[in-house]
C-alpha cells in the first residue's frame, strides 16, 4: 500500500502557477525531503498533501493519502483522513510548538 500517491498535482493562485504535474509515491516506513530554493513551493507541496492548502490556492490532479482521495473533502473528512497517518513540521518548529502548552485533546 502506498501512503501517499501524489500524480499530476498543480496549484495556482490567481494567474500564477505554484506547482506543475507534480508527481511522487511514498511507500510505508520510507522518509521523503523536499529540497528547494526558496520559493520553488516546498511549502505548497507539503501543505497540499496533507489537505491544508492556504486559502486561495486552486489545486489540479490527484492526492491519495492512505488510500483516500484529498481533493474535495471537507476539513472534518480531513482530519480524519490524516490522524495517525501522517504529520507535517513546519521550516519553523518553534513558531507553532510552544512548550508550555499541550498538544492532543
């Protein structure tokens, strides 16, 4: 089984594209790193493939994460989707993770 399947994946945000046939697999145990100057969208792939694209973004192609199609879900069939399976860390950790505050319910 594939975690995640990415294929033909674009994003666009108004005239400007983000991403172009974006295509990947990632098989389970395997660890992936994107790579890239700034501004190349590492963050738009990332953010894409756990189902949290920024407000905006207009995505083309196919995301399947645990066998579960992304695109056109709402954010509660998101959650879903992704607990237990998958995480993002942002470039900055500390930004978000404050260690005097819980995570979790």
């Amino acid at each position: 089984m594939t975690v995640l399947e990415i294929s033909g994946l674009s994003a666009r945000a108004a005239d400007t594209a983000l991403l172009d046939d974006v295509s990947l697999a990632l098989e389970p145990g395997r660890v992936l790193v994107v790579l890239g100057a700034s501004g190349t969208g590492k963050t738009t792939l990332g953010l894409a493939a756990t189902g949290r694209a920024r407000p905006g973004i207009e995505l083309s192609g196919s995301i399947r994460l645990a066998g579960s199609a992304l695109l056109g879900r709402t954010g509660a069939e998101l959650r879903r989707i992704r607990a237990g399976v998958v995480g993002h860390l942002p470039q900055q950790p500390s930004a978000v993770l404050d260690p005097v505050r819980r995570c979790g319910p």
